[in-house]
C-alpha cells in the first residue's frame, strides 16, 4: 500500500482541509515558544526535491520538518544528475531506497509529483507543480484568512478576488479550489490573455477584467505575480498597463474596505501588481502568509506521517498498540 | 461488551476534588509557586475544580492546559486527535507544577507531557494529580495525589467526568 | 507453394462471399465454393472469419534509421504483419531524414528484408523537415515514393506550400499536411479546453489544425493539386474537408483509432502514455470523427504508430515526446468504437488508402484470380484486451491496457507468403 500524498486540494476535500487547518493551530503555538520544536516525527526522513528553484518554499517546508523532529534531506536538481542525463524515475528511486518517508517536490512540469507518488511507497507532497497545484500555498492561504478573521466555522459569505496571470497561475488553481471548498465566493480578476481557455463555473464563482467594480467590496483581494516575461508573450501590452488595470494603486489602496485583507504568495513585483507599500496597508497579511506557511507544512508533515490510520503498522507496531490500549 | 458500571458518583468525586485540593496545599506548604496544568482532553475540567477548590480553601492558582499529542510515543502507530492547542499562559521557570489528568493508565501520556512540559521551561518541580489510578503502568510514574485506586482489567474503558467515574 | 484459405467471409470492394481461396507462389489461383485442397496445399480453416484485402496503413513511425532503440523496420513490419497489413507508409521524421534517395532506398530495403508487408518510404516536403527548402520530388519519386509529408510538423510558410503543390503537378505524387500552425502550439501537451485548464497544462488550441486545413483546402483550390490531410482531430476540420469534398476539391483526409476512441480527460494521469500530437480531444470531436468516417469524409484509418521507449514516456507530459503505438491495436480499436458496416471499415483500412498511398495495383485488390495475395483473415467478434508484453513493437506505449477491443487478426498473407499464422507473426 501507498502512501498518502497531498498532490491537489482535491486530495483533502473541505474536511480535510479544516484538520489541516485545525491541526495548524497546535503548530503555531508550537512555533511561538522559545523552543520551537517537538518529537511528532522523530525518526521520519523528509527529502527535499526540488527541481526548480525556490529557496522560499524550500526553506519553509525544511524549517517545518526540523520543528517536527524529522530528518531532512535535500536535492536540488540543478546540483544533481539530472544534468547527467539521469531520468527523473531513477532519481526518486534512488532517493527512495535510502529510506525516506517523505518526498516534498517542487517540478516545472504540471504533473510531475503525481507521477512520482507513482513510482515510491513515501508520502508525496506537492510543493508546486508548472501551472498545475501548489497545495500547502492554498492551505496558509486559508490558514491566514482564518486567523486574521477568526473564522474558524469556514469561509461562507467571504468574498475574494483574485487578480492577475491566472492561467499560468498553480496558487490561483488551488487556492480558488480551496477556498470555493470552503465556501467562499472567488471572482477571478483578469484579462482574457491571463485567463485559462474555457474558463468558466467548475474554476471560479465569476470572472471579471474590471477591478474596479468589486474592489470594494471584497473581504480578502488577492494578488497574483506578474512576471516580466509575459509581455514578451502578448499577454499584455506593457507592464505600466497592466498596474493600470489590475495593479493595486493608491487609488484602488483607498477604494479597500477596512477590514479588506490583502494577500500576495510573493515574490512581489513591487511597482507592478502592488504599486503601494504593503507596510502601509492596514489589511496586509503578506508577512503573515510566510509566518503561517511553516505552521500549515508542519501540519501537512504530521497529517501525513503522524497520524496513523493510513500508515499500515509493522507487526512489532501493531503489537505495542494492543498492549498500549486505550488512551487514558 | 460489558455493561457501564458506575463505580464514583457526583457527591464522591466532588469529595475526592476537596480532599486532593486539601493534600496540594498540604503537600507544598501553602500554594506559593504551584501551577495547576490539565492534561488535554480528560485533565482541563479536573484542573479547573481542583483550582475552585484550591482558591476557595487558600487563594487561587494559575491553571493552564497542555496538549501532549505530538510528544506521544505511539505517532504513526494510530490516528492521533489534538485536543485544543496548549494553552501555559504563565512562567514554567522554577514553580512547582501539578499536571492533572482524569484517569492514569499505561503512563504514557504522563511521559509525553512531561516531555511537553520541559519545552516550556524548567519547573522546579512536578508532581501529579490523577482522579483514577487504574493500574497497569508501563512505565516508572507513581501519582503524588489521587482521587481513587480502582482495580480494572486493561481491556476495560474507565471513563471520569465531574459527573462521575464509570467503567465498561 | 500454395495456399488454401477455407470456409471464410470474404469481404472486398466488390461485395461479399462465401468461399474458398486459393494462393499460388504471389496471386490469388482460385476463388469459390468448396476447393479441393492439392497435394501441396497449406489450409488455412478461415470458418467464421473474414478474409479481406490486407490493410494498408498510411502512416507508420518505423524509427530507422536513426531511433533503432524504440522500432525498427523489421520490428515496425511485424506489429503491422499481425494489425492485418500488408502495406504501410513510414513518415520521413527519420535521422537522416527521408529526403534523399539513399536514404528512401535504405528503408524499402530494410523493409524487404524484414519481408513482412510492403514498406512505402515517404518523402519529406523540405530538406531535413526544416520547412525551408524543398527536397527533390522528381528523383524521389523516380525512386518509387509516392507521398510526401513532413510530418512531425506542418509546413508552416505558406508561400513555400504553395510552391511545393505547383511543384507536385504532374509528378504522380501526393503531397500530404500535418496540420498545425506551430505559433499556436508552442509548449501545447494537450487539447485546449476545459481539462487543460483545470490540470494547468498548456493548451493545443483546435484552430492551430483546423487554420492551416483550411489554408491548404484554399491552396488546393487555387493550383488544383490534390492533398492528403493526416490525422484530422477535431470536428470543425471534418467539416472543412467535407465542404471541400462538397466543393469537389481532390482531397482525402485520415483519422487514427485514438482520434475516435480516446478523449482529454485521458490527460488527467499525466501519463504522457496519452501525450499524441495531435492531442486527444474532446467527445464531441470524437462524434464528428466517427461521422466523417461513416460518411466518407474521412477517407482511411491511419495509426500514427509512433512507438518511444518506456523512459521517454516515463516522463512529466511536456518533456515526453508524443506518439502511442497503432499497428497491433487498430482493427481491435476500430471494430469496436465505429458504428460502420464492416466492409466500410475494411474500406477504410485497405483499399482506400492503398490508393491514397499509390499502391492501388497491389494492395487493397479485390479477391479474384490473379489478384496479388495480400489479404488479412480476421475474426471481426473476438474480445480482447492489449497485453503491452507480447506487442510485436519492440515499444510498450499503447493507450490501450485495460481497454476491450473487438476484432482481432487471425492471418495475413503477404505476396502469397502466410507471414501471420495464428496470431504468431512468422519468417
């Protein structure tokens, strides 16, 4: 039997998604003492890898795993034997033969971690692949939202938008999924260039190209990278434009309701799709979203190796469990 | 199954919450220094009567409630449910602190929460206050204060609430 | 040496029958009722199968020279020997590739020495498939290859697709497109739609096909040259090609199994297993394919075989090439998703793209005395499923596992040479 992974949102489902985030909150408390670290998962071993560079991602997932105890590893492919010619296969089944519980994998191909969930017996998370899911992103997403609105029952009447290169976008695939799981309401914000083709009712609740008429009245406004090599594409006409239309101005800052959060997965493109100092914001939880992304991975980490039931117990385990009894 | 068997009343375990409350302060001279800590789940009610009872016999005490979940030495092993997030609002450095659970058992969840416990700080001393001792200890933890001895077999379910104690 | 093929349905372009067949040295001697086997005859008990012409498959990835490792000629030839065919086209997107006459004369070679079917070099359009200059169509064709595609890719300029159709007239040559206006495509591993956006996959946008068959249905109409269109997926290009046709333009067009058999929703594995260029689509295109093929739009069933070795295909969706394997799964796929006649599925297979191919003289002939002996003997009901491990193909890449196909090939006989008996490809 297989273990479990997180490759989607869909993976978790709603109920899945509050464990999660349920669980997030003993890690926080654990992540605001002196010594922020516990047992749950000594003797596990988390391996890194990460075959597209993100040294923020990557550092908060290896931060996650040390406070849970486990032993991590880390591969980065631009140091490995990709460049060798090695396939991507013979890679996790080497790493997989060491003994790792674990595979946390960050790939610029769409797909690329379900296939590896494919190929080992470990746990695989999803770190982020292409245009496809970048789960653990969607989850401190929910996760800050939660806690700046304590609204721990779910998401019902929340109104977000989401604005920017959706199509190109994994965290706007998976946070819109998540948090529509939750019961928000998600428009999408974005011209038809940045939009995926069809997209329609199964991706979000409604999809606009005019900022303007809902920014306020939205609960949280959610802005998207813009990267630079997407006006190369005639995807838009010119960066200036595109702050124009969809950039969070001063003007459209003074259009926010008070209580209107403002979310970013970074790196942010400062001048771009945030042309004013988040600092300045009173609703910005940019800092906290990156705060809140250990607590959320150490919780994803210990729901998938820590909590048992799916991890089929070996026959000495099994033992220790029957004459463990009951709790007391 | 085995029917329920009500072993403790109401009136018995409101008794056994005075008395244990009389030996904390008898035990520490007074309550200088001694924090109440409920284990998660079954210990945060009895912390809090034993504080009632503390604070109405001398004068009142912190309480706080610690989840030992992710300390537990059977992670991976069966689905573990964390109760509510720990919650030691004060200084663990150098009190003397009483760890308070319903019912002691294999010993186990005693062991996670003094691992717990340390990650806050360093006590000067810990003691431990159970309603139930039910025997079968799997490892070397001895209650320092308790409610009642009650023999039970382990496949037995002992349950202890303000309400009573009962077994099936 | 001689051959006596009993009892079976015969099914050619003239009708059906049942009968007796019998094969001498490369032709057929003798059809009818109840022949008397001769001293020297090998039975063949066809009771209960159908004996057609053999098939003809118009487009074939045999990898040599140059990708040995996935298929060669001679492995390429068996798969086709136990699909039923007796002719296939090999696509030039060899290295080197088919746009000389040494090259074109290696592959037939090889194809004669393998002596399991026919194999029917393809020309490039353009030196080295670069869509830059055009590869010497009169020494080719003078070296027997009758189709030319660059296939792999389409020509994108559109004033050198005109030259090469002026170029063509008169040369007895058929010039054949893979339709797809690369601007639209780049970095595409899937059908553009609702499935891609939801895998966030990047998207093969229908009107990067159906914008350069329209271009080249408009070309044709304008030099009066036929064209061949390769592997039509979605329905607005079988309506192209059937207003075309309407407009009695000289083209013909083909399908592959998996364009009427597979869907996008494939794509949601990332099994680059499905990863075919081009994509899957959706089912209403699948609906349009099958119609154009029941209503002659679509005049043949052509694979697209197109085998990779497993770590190619082990690989995420945009690294891995595309191509699925056909040969050995073609009939079994068609008889079981088409809602055809059999003998206009048969049509399809044989002698209609024999034509197409220029080989109409020798393959897809009716079953008559002193006929060429090309013919597959096929039971049209069987059930079966795909066991990737015993594929003749030295590839593995079939969509196919786990899937029921109907409609297997018992025999096929090559230049009077049974070289499939029984399932079990021979020589």
């Amino acid at each position: 039997m297989s273990a479990r992974s997180l490759l989607t949102i869909d993976d978790l489902g709603s109920s899945g998604i509050m464990r999660v985030l349920d669980l997030a909150d003993h890690m926080a408390e654990v992540n605001r003492r002196p010594n922020p670290k516990v047992p749950a998962l000594r003797g596990k071993t988390v391996c890194n890898v990460f075959f597209e560079d993100s040294t923020r991602t990557r550092l908060s997932f290896e931060t996650a795993a040390k406070r849970l105890s486990a032993d991590t590893m880390t591969f980065a492919a631009s140091q490995s034997s990709i460049n060798k010619g090695e396939s991507l296969r013979d890679t996790i089944e080497t790493i997989a033969a060491m003994g790792v519980d674990a595979f946390v994998v960050r790939h610029k191909s769409s797909g690329a971690p379900q296939l590896i969930a494919g190929w080992t017996q470990a746990s695989v998370i999803n770190a982020g692949d292409g245009w496809h899911a970048h789960p653990t992103q969607a989850l401190l997403d929910a996760y800050t939202v939660r806690t700046a609105l304590s609204r721990t029952g779910g998401f019902d009447g929340l109104r977000m938008a989401i604005v920017g290169d959706v199509k190109h976008s994994r965290v706007a695939r998976s946070t819109v999924q998540a948090f529509r799981m939750l019961g928000a309401h998600v428009t999408v914000v974005a011209p038809r260039t940045l939009l995926p083709p069809d997209v329609g009712d199964r991706f979000a609740d409604a999809v606009t190209d005019r900022l303007d008429d809902l920014i306020g009245d939205v609960d949280v406004l959610y802005l998207l990278r813009m990267q630079h090599e997407r006006m190369h594409e005639a995807l838009v006409p010119s960066l200036r434009e595109y702050t124009t239309r969809f950039g969070l101005t001063p003007r459209r800052a003074a259009m926010l309701g008070p209580q209107t959060l403002v979310m970013h997965p970074g790196p942010m493109n400062r001048g771009v799709e945030i042309a004013v100092d988040p600092a300045e914001l009173p609703g910005a939880v940019i800092t906290q979203q990156v705060t809140n992304g250990i607590a959320v991975r150490m919780a994803v980490l210990f729901d998938l190796l820590g909590s048992g039931g799916p991890i089929a117990p070996t026959t000495d385990a099994a033992t220790d469990v029957t004459t463990e009894g009951p709790t007391e | 199954m085995v029917a329920a068997k009500q072993v403790l009343g109401p009136d018995d375990v409101r008794r056994a919450v005075t008395r244990m409350a009389h030996e904390i302060i008898e035990r520490n001279r007074g309550v200088d220094g001694v924090v109440l800590v409920g284990i998660q789940h079954g210990g945060v009610w009895l912390a809090a009567s034993l504080a009632e009872e503390i604070a109405r016999i001398d004068t009142p005490v912190p309480v706080g409630s610690l989840d030992a979940s992710l300390y537990r030495d059977d992670i991976g092993l069966r689905p573990v449910a964390p109760g509510a997030v720990s919650d030691l609002s004060f200084d663990v450095d150098g009190v003397t602190a009483v760890l308070v659970d319903d019912v002691l058992f294999t010993g186990r969840t005693v062991r996670a929460a003094l691992d717990a416990l340390a990650d806050y700080g360093r006590p000067r001393a810990v003691q431990l206050a159970v309603l139930v001792d039910r025997g079968h200890r799997e490892l070397p933890i001895r209650p320092d204060f308790v409610g009642k001895n009650l023999p039970t077999s382990t496949g037995e379910d002992v349950s202890a609430t303000a309400e009573g104690v009962v077994i099936s | 040496m001689s051959l006596l093929i009993t009892g079976g349905r015969i099914i050619d372009r003239d009708g059906e029958r049942i009968g007796d067949v019998r094969v001498v040295d490369a032709h057929v001697a003798e059809v009818g009722p109840a022949l008397e086997p001769g001293d020297d005859d090998r039975v063949i008990d066809a009771a209960g199968l159908v004996v057609s012409p053999g098939f003809v498959d118009l487009h074939v990835h045999l990898r040599e020279p140059g990708r040995e490792e996935a298929e060669t000629i001679e492995t390429g030839s068996r798969a086709a020997a136990l699909g039923g065919y007796t002719a296939v086209v090999a696509m030039p997107n060899t290295d080197p590739t088919q746009d000389s006459v040494e090259v074109v004369d290696f592959v037939r070679r090889q194809g004669e020495r393998a002596g399991l079917c026919e194999v029917l070099p393809s020309g490039s359009i353009t030196v080295g498939r670069a869509g830059e200059t055009l590869t010497p169509f009169a020494e080719l064709a003078g070296a027997g290859v009758t189709l030319f595609t660059d296939d792999g890719n389409g020509v994108q300029d559109p004033l050198l697709m005109r030259r090469a159709l002026e170029y063509a007239d008169g040369l007895g040559i058929t010039l054949a497109q893979h339709c797809e206006v690369e601007r639209l495509t780049a970095g595409a591993v899937m059908h553009e739609g609702d499935c891609c956006s939801r895998l966030g996959l990047p998207g093969w946008p229908a009107i990067a096909e159906e914008l350069m068959l329209h271009r080249d249905i408009e070309l044709v109409r304008l030099t009066g040259v036929p064209m061949h269109f390769l592997h039509l997926s979605t329905a607005r290009s079988v309506e192209l090609v059937r207003r075309a046709k309407a407009d009695g333009l000289s083209i013909t067009a083909e399908a592959t199994p998996h364009h009427f058999s597979l869907t996008d929703e494939r794509l949601a594995s990332y099994d680059a297993i499905y990863k075919v260029n081009p994509p899957l689509r959706t089912a209403h295109d699948i609906a349009a394919i099958r119609a154009g093929l029941a209503d002659g739009t679509i005049d043949a069933i052509a694979t697209d075989h197109a085998p990779h070795v497993a770590e190619a295909k082990e690989q995420p969706l945009d690294q891995a090439p595309p191509g699925m394997l056909g040969l050995e799964t073609a009939l079994g796929v068609s008889l079981a998703h088409l809602d055809m006649p059999l003998a206009e599925v048969i049509a399809a297979m044989s002698w209609k793209p024999a034509s197409i191919a220029g080989v109409a003289d020798r393959h897809g002939r009716p079953i008559a005395v002193g006929e060429p002996a090309n013919l597959a003997v096929f039971d049209p009901d069987v059930e079966w499923e795909v066991i990737p491990a015993r594929l003749a193909s030295k590839s593995r890449n079939t969509p196919y596992v786990g899937v029921a196909l109907r409609g297997r090939v018992v025999h096929t006989i090559f230049n009077g040479h049974a070289v499939v008996v029984d399932g079990i490809a021979g020589r």
